[in-house]
C-alpha cells in the first residue's frame, strides 16, 4: 500500500511506496536506468530505497540500489549502489 504522511514532530512528508525503477542523469533518453528484478553482470536488483537518513540529517538526497549475487543462492542483499544529489526520474510500482 502506498501512503504519504506527515510525522507530528517533522515536516518532512514520508512516501511509503515502492520503487521500481530509477533514471539516473539530466538527459532522459541517456540516463543510466535501473530496474528491480534486472539482472547485470553479476547481479541482480533486488531493491531502490530513498535514504532519508541522510536526506534529514545531510541534506543529501541519496537513492540507494540493493543486489544479490548471481548464481550464488546464499548470497546476502546488499547495496550495490548509491547516487547522491543527482538528477533523477523516479518510478513506484503500481500497487
């Protein structure tokens, strides 16, 4: 389910949804794209978060990329990636 709220103690709005893709770049059509569920050379995107950890306390607008290995079933979920401050298209799963 997707949701937006406003903590009592905050103004800061939270969205609950999930990502499903991200566009990373200030030129649409040439952005890098990742896509949860896309396999690359030796991942798999498992999950896009928004890092709001950093976004209140920095100020950074970070989007983390999380993958497991390929072909390695006890493989952990880890992040594979971090974009910082960077142009971006963001896409929610429609749930």
């Amino acid at each position: 389910m997707t949701s937006i709220t406003e903590d009592e103690d905050s103004p800061v709005l939270n969205y609950t949804g999930r990502i499903r893709s991200i566009r990373i770049g200030s030129d649409y059509k040439d952005a890098m794209v990742f896509t949860v569920g896309n396999r690359h050379v030796r991942v798999t995107i498992t999950k896009i978060a928004e890092d709001n950890h950093d976004r209140l306390v920095y100020g950074v607008k970070r989007y983390n990329v999380f993958a497991k290995r390929n072909n390695d079933a006890d493989s952990l979920e880890q992040i594979w990636k971090s974009m910082d401050n960077m142009p971006c298209v963001v896409e929610y799963f429609d749930e």
